[in-house]
C-alpha cells in the first residue's frame, strides 16, 4: 500500500468518526507509547494486558495485538 493510499485511508477513517486526521494521527503516536485514553475518542476500546494490546469489539470478542507501533497502525488500518 503506498503512502498516499495509508493516509487517505486513515483521514476516511477519522472523517467517519468526525474526527480530523491530525486528531487520528495524535491517537496513533500515542498508543505506540502505551496510552490507549484518545483511541477511545474513535470507538476503539484497547488496553494493555501482560505486554500486549487487547482490543475488545462491542460483542465480546477481542484481538491480542503485539505491543508495538507498527502492530498497532496495521490494526487501525485493518479496521
């Protein structure tokens, strides 16, 4: 995926949440550092269990994620 395509993917992302994608791109900063808090401004519920990132989907199922920038941009873009 080329970069252009990563960035209009994330600011289509933020725009679906009414977000900006300097908003967006602070959350990802942030949670490559271990703070989840502005995630949850985008509906994303994470926190870190043993090292890892548990992402829990509003029907109970959850994703263990490798504590790690680039594990953590690949799941916001999967999403």
């Amino acid at each position: 995926m080329t970069t252009i395509a990563i960035l209009q993917k994330l600011a289509a992302f933020a725009a679906a949440q009414g977000k900006t994608l300097d908003q967006l791109t602070t959350a990802l900063l942030d949670a490559g550092r271990g703070c989840f808090e502005r995630l949850k401004e985008f509906g994303i519920r994470v926190h870190l269990v043993n090292n890892e990132v548990v992402h829990i989907w509003h029907r109970g199922t959850t994703h263990h994620l490798a504590n790690t920038q680039d594990v953590i941009n690949a799941f916001i873009l999967g999403l």
